[in-house]
C-alpha cells in the first residue's frame, strides 16, 4: 500500500485476463435453476425498493392532504370571521373577540370577557389575533404560531442556507 497517495496497488498477470473457455461455454447441471433464482430475486428486491419508495410517497401524500385540510378549515373559519359585523377597523395585531347575542346574532368587540365581566349577557364565542395577512389566530395558538415564526426566522439566518437577499424597490 503506497501510504503518501492511500492507493493499494494491485499487480496482475497477462494469465489473470485470459478467459477459461471450456469453462465459459460448457453447461453444468444447475445453472439454469441458478440464474432463474437470481432473476427471482433480483425481480423481487427491485419490487421491495419501488414498493419502500412509495411507502414515502404515500406518507408524504397523508401530510400533504393533512395540510391541505387545515388551509381549508383556516379558510372558511377565517372566511366566517370577516363576515361578522363590526362597528370598528380591526388592525393587524390586535386582539378581538367575538360574541353572539341572545339574538343569535354575531359581533366582533374589543373587550374581553374578563373586562366585561359577569353583567355580559352575550355568548363569547372566542377570542383572536388578526395577523397581517387579515387572518385570525385564536388566542389559544398564539404561542404556537409565535413558535413557528421563530423557527423559520432561524432557518433565514442559518449559516448552513444559502443567504436570502431582498431588494427593496
């Protein structure tokens, strides 16, 4: 082994090279069975690795459906949400919570029900964040969502991706 390049160095002789041809062309018992087997297997371990890759692919296909659900469910929630009346603009960043009279009509309030205490005589139906792409975060996944950001902030600034440059126009 030649340690200055790591290379192992092999020698072989013009008699290595020289194929046997009795033995290439001569048939013994079993070597059909043989190749029959190995074709077997080879068949087999190419079906093992189509079927592993869709494995991945049919999990992936779970997720992104699981994914898709959610964006819709956000969607409609979000959808029902702006339609409720209100007497106010409501600001990215804000937190507003929505009530339902006795009427069964719905409202958006800048009170809490805390602040409105146990005089309200309406339903509090729930409590939410507007973010600045007009969607709602109910008050409950703020700090999920707060979690999320962070780590997609960190991803941004990981040295190990390639840097991202925004040009302001």
């Amino acid at each position: 082994m030649d340690e200055d390049n790591n290379k192992v160095m092999v020698s072989v002789t013009k008699d290595d090279l020289i194929l046997n041809s009795y033995r290439a062309t001569r048939k013994e018992c079993g070597d059909l069975e043989r190749l029959l087997i190995a074709l077997k297997d080879s068949n087999e371990q190419v079906k093992n690795t189509a079927l592993n890759k869709l494995d991945v692919i049919g999990e992936q296909i779970k997720f992104l459906q699981k994914q898709a659900r959610e964006i819709l469910e956000d969607a409609t929630r979000n959808t029902e949400l702006h339609n409720i009346p209100c007497n106010f603009v409501k600001t990215p960043g804000g937190i507003y919570h929505v009530y339902e009279r006795p009427s069964g009509e719905k409202l958006w309030s800048m009170i809490s029900p805390e602040e409105f205490g146990p005089s309200n005589k309406n339903t509090h139906l729930g409590s939410y964040r507007m973010e600045g792409d007009r969607s709602f975060t109910p008050l409950d996944k703020i700090n999920e969502r707060a979690n999320n950001r962070q780590f997609a902030e960190k991803l941004l600034q990981s040295q190990d991706l390639p840097a991202l440059e925004f040009k302001k126009e």
